[in-house]
C-alpha cells in the first residue's frame, strides 16, 4: 500500500483554486484529505464544497434552555423561600416585569456564554501541534492542502499546474 503525503497548490485567484477543488475530487481525493486555507474569508459555497458541520447552533441553543430554566428558577422559586409576611401594597409575590428581565437576561447570558465556549472548542483553541503554514497565505493567496498517495505525486502537480497553480510542493508542517 502506497504512503500518503500532503501536498500544497498555491493559487492566486479563487476561480482557480475552486476548479483544483472539483479536479482533486476528480482523481479521487475525499474532502477530509483536503484543507483551503486562505487570509480572506471564504464561505464553503465559493469553493464549491460542502458546508463544515459545527456544534455552536446546539450548544448555543443548550445554553439558551439553560438560562431559561435558571432565570425561571430565580424568578419563581426563591421568591418562596423568603416569605413576606405581609403583601405590601397588594403587589403580587411574583411581579411580572421583573421576572420577564429575570428570565431574558439569564437566557441571554447563557447563550452567550454557552457559544463563546463552543466557538472555542470548535476551533481547537489553543493548537500546540506544529502547523502547515505558507507566508504567502498573507499576502492574499489561496492554498490548498491536501493527501495523495505517493505513487500519484506527479498527476496531481501536473493537474495543479495546469489549472493554474503557482507552486505545487510537499507540505511540512512547522512550529510557528
């Protein structure tokens, strides 16, 4: 069985880097083999590729109940647990706007804290791992890492090249 190593194809355009997408498909590369790394934003519906899964929606949507129900606690349950002997001025013991604060604003923090700490797991944070890692990434260029096996190296430089690769090389990762 042949190894596999990862190669990088420098692009300095998307519509090329999109069409070496679809031709790495081609021959045979799955989309878990390869990485665009870019210094601009680039949606996956640029590049022609699936959309990422993430775990923040339910996490975040975790945290929302969460809050809710702690807010709902707060607002409904210790109210019981300091009686008042006397209803002053016939206010009810639970007051309306009061808990409707109560209950957004809990809602409101968990969420947020609930997607601030999906976002951070989701993005591996910190990496201690060396990474791959190209200088002219910041200087606007697209590159596109990916794995093939050995025996397949030249065929994917060449198809690289002919779409319009600047450079095509082995990838190593570096400590950055």
């Amino acid at each position: 069985m042949a190894e596999n190593i990862s190669l990088l194809a420098l692009f300095s355009d998307l519509e090329p880097a999109a069409d070496a997408i679809d031709k790495l498909r081609d021959l045979g590369v799955a989309e878990e083999q390869m990485n665009v790394i870019s210094g601009v934003p680039l949606n996956e519906a640029m590049l022609g590729r699936k959309e990422q899964e993430s775990n923040v929606p339910k996490l975040a949507f975790a945290g929302a109940i969460t809050g809710f129900l702690v807010g709902s606690f707060l607002a409904f349950v210790t109210p019981y647990w300091y009686p008042v002997p006397i209803q002053v001025g016939r206010q009810a013991i639970i007051p309306g706007p009061p808990t409707i604060i109560v209950l957004f604003e809990m809602t409101m923090l968990f969420l947020l804290l609930a997607t601030f700490l999906g976002v951070f797991l989701d993005s591996f944070f910190p990496y201690y791992r060396p990474l791959k890692y190209v200088p002219e990434i910041s200087d606007g260029k697209i590159a596109i890492f990916f794995s093939c096996p050995e025996n397949q190296k030249d065929t994917m430089i060449n198809s690289m090249t002919i779409l319009g690769a600047e450079k095509v090389e082995v990838a190593e990762a570096k400590q950055l």
